[in-house]
C-alpha cells in the first residue's frame, strides 16, 4: 500500500513587531483551553497524491506563537490549514474529524519542538524569526525537519500546562519505536485501559482490540454523536479515552491503529478530565471485542 500524508504546519513564531498574546477561541471569541468534536457525514473524500516518507508522521496541526504565549492545534483535517489564505480543506467534510487547541506560555514552545523531533512529520510551512532562535535554539532543529530526521531515540512523555494552569501529557514515538502508540506507551504510561477510535480503512492490517495485557485497548465500532449514529470507519478523527472514569483521561493523537503504523512516527496529546471523558464515552455505542486466542 503507498501512504498518503498530509504534512504538518507548523509556524512556531511570527515577526520581531507582534507583541499580542496568542491563545485558542471559542465561538464568541472569548479564550479558552477546548476540546471540540465534529461530525460531518458527506460522501466523497480526496487525500493528497503526494507520496509520503513510510517512517515520518501522519500528523496535522499548527503552532504559533508570539512574545508571551501561543497556541497548539492538533488536529485530523486532511488539507488544513492552506498557506494562502484561509479555507477549510473540502475533503475534511467527508468524514468525523477531531481538534484539540491548547493555549501555551510562550516558553512551552520547547514541548512542541521536543514532540516534532520525535514524530518527524513533512513540514510544509515554518517561520522562525531571528530573536526565537537565540530565545530557543532547539527551534533550530525544526528547520531541519525538512531535511532529516532529528531524534534517533524511540518515544518521548512529557507533562506540561496549558496557559490555564491545566495539566498535559505529550506522548511521541519515533518510526524505530516500532509499537502501537496507543497499547505499548500511553495505556502503559498512565496505567490505564484504554477505548480507541482511529480510521482504520485501506488496505493496511488493522490491530483488533486487545485484551491479553495488563491495559487493554478496545476499538471503538460506532458513534453516535448529537443524534448523528455513523460507524467508525467514517470517522477520520484520531482518539482514546480510558475505559472508566476512575481515571478520566482523554487523548487526541495523529496515528492509527494498524500494523504499518508502529514504523510511522506518531504521537497523542492528552488530559485528564471527567466533563470531557464523559463527552466521549456517551459517544460510545458499540466497540470491537477481543478475539479469543
């Protein structure tokens, strides 16, 4: 099977003059740290016909930041955000799509770069003045992720907090890393079981549900979001949340649960949260069960 990739934006400051403060928007403007599901349910779906690297990640997002703050946008959209002019990617209407926007300090810009450098995603848009580079001399390295790869290790977990005070776990791995990300590092780092809802079309050899370690993951078979029932696989949102509320913890990630993906780079950002968990798990409405082996 070729992988098809949408590459990452990534524009990790703006010029010398900007002073504002950068942070992510509700509908009525006002700031916030959100966590937004979206169904959409239409009928055809275009990726893009560039050829991606097998071991870089599939991952979308941007990150921009200014003198004091910044925001991180992890998201599933193919084709967004456009370079040109803003516009949402019409082949991002197809299926479920999910977004998680952080708003960041300004000196937390080192966990977004730290992340990149493990995930090696196709960078396809960066600007990074001058006075971030002697501020931040890591951000050199996300010059260079256009180029190579930067990090040789295999996967990374670091804690830190949005603008809010909220706290966060960044989870990477690295293509050589070579397991799921959702079994082998985030049930396994935080202790808990978890339910997963990725795309799981194509070609590739999906991984079932697995029961036989000490944290499971359970594939999720079908939504149903606002009244809006649909099954997974017209979902291209990429998502996991622990199997109880013991535990409230709520993940988006870029990476699917197929065999080809443990070589890919790949990684999750997550929280803990019951309003939010509870939002997912209502959602829930059938899943995968584990084979008997």
């Amino acid at each position: 099977m070729i992988f098809k990739m949408i590459r990452l934006l990534m524009i990790v400051a703006m010029n010398d003059i900007i002073m504002a403060q950068f942070s992510c928007k509700n509908r009525n403007g006002k700031s916030v740290d959100w966590n937004y599901f979206i169904s959409f349910t239409m009928t055809k779906h275009q990726l893009t016909k560039k050829k991606s690297h097998l071991n870089r990640a599939h991952a979308k997002g941007v990150a921009v930041f200014g003198n004091t703050s910044g925001f991180w946008l992890v998201h599933s959209v193919p084709k967004f955000p456009s370079l040109k002019r803003y516009s949402y990617a019409e082949n991002g209407q197809t299926y479920g799509q999910s977004f998680l926007c952080v708003t960041l300090k300004t000196t937390s810009i080192k966990v977004f770069a730290n992340a990149m450098r493990y995930i090696y995603p196709e960078v396809y848009g960066i600007t990074v003045p001058r006075n971030f580079l002697n501020r931040f001399p890591l951000l050199e390295d996300l010059k260079e992720l256009k180029k190579k790869r930067i990090s040789n290790m295999s996967s990374l977990l670091q804690n830190f907090k949005s603008n809010g005070n909220v706290d966060f776990f960044a989870f990477s791995k690295t293509g050589k890393y070579n397991k799921d990300l959702y079994l082998d590092l985030i049930a396994k780092e935080m202790n808990v079981s978890l339910f997963a809802e990725t795309w799981m079309n194509g070609a590739a050899k999906d991984l079932n549900s697995e029961c036989t370690t000490k944290y499971k993951v359970i594939n999720v078979k079908e939504l149903n979001v606002a009244g809006d029932k649909f099954a997974s696989n017209r979902d291209h949102s990429k998502w996991a949340i622990a199997e109880n509320k013991t535990k409230p913890l709520v993940c988006i990630g870029d990476i699917n649960r197929q065999e080809s993906q443990k070589k890919r780079g790949g990684g999750a950002v997550c929280l803990l949260n019951k309003n939010i968990w509870n939002l997912y798990n209502k959602s829930i409405t059938d899943v995968e069960s584990c084979k008997v082996k």
